[in-house]
C-alpha cells in the first residue's frame, strides 16, 4: 500500500491453517466498507502446520495483506509485540485468529475510538467457551484484575481490542502480559472503555488456552500491582518492609541483651534469640534487594529497548 494506512489489524496465529482462509474472507468483508485506508499484519507465530505456506498463497488476494514470520514459536505476548512494530496506523486493532473474534465489530471499536477514548477494550458477553474450564476462571481473574489494578473492565482475555498508536507503540510486552495492556497504558492517564462484542465456537483447531494458564494470569497480575505501586520507587517497597523487620528484629535482640546483661538471665536457649537475628538478617536482605530493584528498574527504563522476538522474513 503507498500511504499511510489509518488502521492497521494485528493477529498473531499459531498452527491455524483451516483457519486461514476464512478469516481473510471475514476481514476483506468487515474492512473495505469502512472507508478508511487499513492494514492487516498476521504473525505467524512459528507454526508447525501449512498455516505460512498457506498464508503466502493468498497474499496476492489481498493486497492489504502483510505477513511476519517469526522463527519460532515465541508466545503470544511476543507476536503481538512484533506485529504492532510494523504497524504504520493510526488506530491498532488486535484480534485473535482462530474466528471466535468477529471483524465485523472492528467499525463499532472504530466508532469509539474516534469518541475520544484511547483504548477500546472488547467484552465477550456472550462467550461461547467451556464454563468450568475457561469461563469461570475467566470471571473470577478479571474481577480479581479489576478490583486490584482499578481499571474496571469484565473480559481482560478478550484479545479484540483497539488502541491509538501513539499508545500502544510505546508499551513493551513480554511474558503473558498482552491481556494486562490496558492496565499498562492506564499508567499514563490513557482512556479506556468497553464495549459487548461477538464471540463464535471455535470450529477448527485446538485452543491454546486452558486452566494452567490461571496460576500464570495471578502471578503477571501481581506483577501489575507492583508496577502500579512501585514501578518507579521499588526501594520504598522493600525499604519499608525491610527496614520495619530490621527494627522489630533490633528490639527483640535489644530486650535480651538487657535481660543478659542486667538481670542475668540465660538468654542462649531462647527461640526469640533466632527469631531477632532472622529479622535483623530478612530485613536487611529485603533493603538490598530494593536497591537491586533500584538499579533492574533504571536500566529498564533508561535501556535501549532490545526485542523480545526474531523475525525471520516480513512479506510487504
């Protein structure tokens, strides 16, 4: 395409090859009524199947088609990641590639974007998944998820979601951390809402997702709570902690020595001995961890933001 699109639409796929074809058909139907320039990146996510090969095939179909092969299978987090640092839209859509997501809601994500908002978040209402292995653990994570980062949203997992580029493009994602992007763009005052979306079975291939996931989801949300806290200030965290237990430790060890030295009691086979020598020790082991956390945070922050991906060819 010679300009500039004004969308560009990210789906990161994994071993989808009958799904391929119907999901260009989808999207070729929902976007060229929008009356918008558009753009859509699919990463193939080192796929083991004909998915690529079945994705160079039709991309003479569509010329609105730019396809990124990674060189293995790096996670979602990551293909998501490389397809946004191609993107050259305004507005970035992410979407799923397995058909559930429906394209024929990206002009209603649209809509709202253009009301304002900075990210439009989908809500899978209806969701047609399996309740005690997929719904019900969704529902208690994303009520989990918004009670404890604030920003109230009822589907987290939902992967169709729209984003301003200039938002989006300046959020590293890595790990299991693409469903927590709202919550990283909210640290920069970005405006999120929500919005019903469709949601279809899943008709072909295997989903990726299951329960395992959920230990992953409570561990990537306390690393949110702490990035909401202490992203910046890690020292405080673990300065306080560390320094209140290096304070109770003292004064135990304080009240035995006055108790040695006098009143002249044994104070050698006490338990409350060990106890103040642990929390001497814990809370000075907690205050250099917050200085370590200090300098992992600086060089975070202040690093050259090297790539959590390798491409191995990009099809324009």
């Amino acid at each position: 395409m010679s300009q500039k699109p004004y969308l560009s639409v990210v789906i990161p796929v994994y071993n989808e090859e009958k799904n391929i074809k119907p999901l260009l058909e989808s999207l070729d139907n929902a976007l060229k009524g929008i009356g918008k320039t558009f753009e859509v990146i699919i990463v193939d996510d080192g796929s083991q199947d004909k998915t690529l090969s079945i994705l160079k095939e039709l991309k003479p179909r569509y010329p609105w088609l730019k396809i990124i092969a990674l060189r293995k299978n790096f996670g979602q987090s990551a293909a998501f990641t490389a397809g946004i640092d191609h993107a050259q839209g305004e507005v970035i859509v992410t979407m799923d590639g397995d058909l559930q997501n429906d394209p024929r809601d990206i002009p209603k994500l649209l809509a709202k974007i253009e009301e304002g908002y900075d990210v439009v978040s989908g809500w899978r209402k209806d969701r047609k998944d399996p309740f005690l292995s997929r719904k019900l653990p969704s529902m208690m994570a994303n009520a989990l998820i918004s009670r404890l980062t604030r920003v109230k949203l009822h589907d987290y997992g939902c992967s169709l979601k729209a984003y301003r580029a200039e938002v989006i493009k300046g959020v590293t994602i890595y790990g299991e951390l693409h469903r927590f992007i709202p919550v990283l763009v909210s640290f920069s005052g970005a405006r999120i809402t929500e919005i019903e979306v469709t949601h279809h079975p899943r008709k072909f291939g295997k989903s990726k997702y299951g329960i395992s996931r959920t230990y992953r989801v409570l561990l990537d949300l306390f690393l949110m709570i702490f990035f909401r806290k202490f992203a910046t200030k890690p020292l405080h965290m673990f300065g306080l902690t560390g320094g209140l237990l290096f304070l109770a430790g003292f004064g135990i060890e304080l009240y035995l020595t006055i108790l040695k030295f006098f009143y002249g009691q044994d104070i050698g086979q006490r338990p409350l001995l060990i106890l103040g020598v642990l929390l001497i020790v814990t809370g000075i082991n907690l205050v250099g961890t917050g200085l370590l956390a200090e300098l992992v945070m600086r060089t975070y922050y202040e690093s050259s933001g090297k790539r959590i991906y390798s491409v191995r060819e990009v099809i324009k």
